[in-house]
C-alpha cells in the first residue's frame, strides 16, 4: 500500500458521456478516463475532446484523475498528448511500454507542449515490457506501474486461471521493479463482472503479491478492492500498538521495543507508519 492509496482503479470510457459523468460520485480512488483500448478508432477524436471537456468541468472531487493516451506509434497518439498536455492533465497513462526511450520520446513532446510537471503511469502489457520493467520504472517520469495482464496473457499464449499461473512470473517482476524504483504498482482488470467471488480471490492474490492496488472495469468491483487493498482496522490497530510499543522503548533508552512477546525492528515500525499514513489518507481524501 502506498501513502497515497490507489486501492480501486477505475477505467471510464471516453467516448461514453454518462460513464464519466456516474464516476464523480463513485468511491474510487482514482479514474482513468480511457481514449485507448475503450474507444473505436472512428471515434477517438470525439473522444479526446469529450475528455478535454470533462476535465474541465471538473467535480470528482478529491479522486486522482488520469487519461490513458493511445501509443506514439499509432495515428492518435501526438494528439491526444499534446491536447491532454494543453487541457493541464497532471498525469498520463501510456499502454504497451516497452522501454525507457519511449518515455523519453513523450516526455519531449510533452516539454515540447510547455508541460514538465506530468507524472506518467507506465502499462506492462508485453513480454518486452516486462523484461524492461526495472529501467522503466526508474525513468525520472514514472509514479506507477500499471500490469495489462489481458493483453500479456495473450502475447504469452498462457491461459487464463483462476490462480493467473502462467503470469506470476510477470507479476512478481513488475512489483520487485516498482519496489526497487519506489513507485507505486497496480494489478490488471478482472474480466468476469459476473464471479464476485473470483474477483475478490484475484484481489486477495494482488495484496498478496504486493500490487497497492487493482484497476477495474465496472463500478461493482470497486468495494471489493478497497476492502482488500486498504489497512483493515485490524492493520492499523497493531500500527499504533507498534508505534507505542516503540516510542515507550525510546523513551525508557531502550535500544528496542517488544509488542506481543515479539521484538518489535525498524522495519516493522516502517510498515506501521506506512499503514497510518494510508489510513490517513483515505480518510482525508473520501469523497
């Protein structure tokens, strides 16, 4: 989990006015207003303008806002960027990453445009995405990794599972990656809007795995995620237990705490400051 909590990321098409509309009032940590994979290609022009309008109106309160772009090697791409770049989006998601040059190449254009500022989430959702997920993750642009494991799966020609066996190795290299470059790393969408349960299985594997959250596709899924990538009260109970049990160790000239009957380390009261300033943050930032 992150200090600034993406427990429930959530794809809005743009070419639909009445999905992004519905998403001001949703309980989502961030929005990802989508002119990628969601919208015909016939239709991406109308598409970034309605985005551009959409932003401008504003209203989704306190949620992180984000634009998914088409790729620079298609015939969308410049545009979108340099219209995202003038409309003052604070940060882009880009698909199909494959390699710290291409971040390279949009963060010109994008300077080029006069805009420095924005933050880029970075997709992995091809075999040489993954294998360059270190040097993306560190590119001075990235805050998130985002894993696309529809399109990877197919690019692996592994099958889909419940347990997401044939990914896992992908899976664990993107999350060493964003750990190693201290980002921020999002699991990929959940197709079934029909298997509540297997959704929240996949979620619970996420956590486990150490994703700080998941992106969705439907409404529907967002308490699920926030349930299972937010600090449970449980979590943030032993945080505060953790943080006393270390600061009456400081203060008696201890040189450490036990919580438990267990030595309480550095490392453990890292994690419990982490937990409160998550906790912290969602309760500051729930619309």
């Amino acid at each position: 989990m992150t200090e600034t909590a993406l427990r429930s990321v959530l794809y809005m098409p743009g070419a639909n006015q009445r999905a992004m509309d519905k998403a001001r009032d949703l309980p989502c940590d961030a929005v990802v207003f989508d002119l990628e994979d969601a919208v015909a290609p016939d239709a991406k022009a109308a598409a970034r303008d309605a985005v551009v309008a959409q932003l401008a109106a504003g209203g989704y309160g306190k949620r992180q806002l984000v634009v998914r772009c088409n790729g620079l090697n298609t015939p969308w791409g410049r545009d979108d960027l340099r219209a995202m770049a003038a409309a003052g989006v604070g940060t882009l998601c880009l698909p199909k990453v494959e390699s710290d040059e291409e971040l390279d190449s949009v963060a010109t254009l994008l300077a080029e445009a006069g805009r420095r500022d924005i933050r880029l989430w970075a997709m992995l959702e091809t075999p040489a995405g993954i294998a360059a997920a270190d040097t993306i993750a560190r590119h001075a642009a990235v805050s998130v990794l985002v894993m696309g494991t529809t399109d990877l799966a197919a690019e692996l020609r592994v099958p889909h599972r419940p347990d997401r066996l044939g990914l896992q190795y992908a899976l664990g290299r993107a999350v060493m990656a964003a750990r190693l470059a201290g980002v921020a790393v999002l699991d990929g969408v959940y197709l079934d809007l029909q298997d509540a349960d297997g959704f929240h299985a996949i979620c619970e594997q996420g956590r486990a795995l150490g994703f700080d959250g998941k992106t969705l596709i439907h409404p529907s899924q967002i308490a699920a995620a926030n349930a299972v990538f937010g600090p449970s009260a449980t979590a943030v109970d032993w945080a505060e237990r953790v943080l006393a049990a270390w600061a009456e160790a400081e203060q008696a000239g201890k040189g450490l705490a036990v919580l438990d009957g267990k030595l309480v380390e550095t490392m453990h009261v890292d994690e419990a400051r982490r937990v409160l300033a998550t906790a912290r943050y969602i309760e500051d930032n729930t619309a």
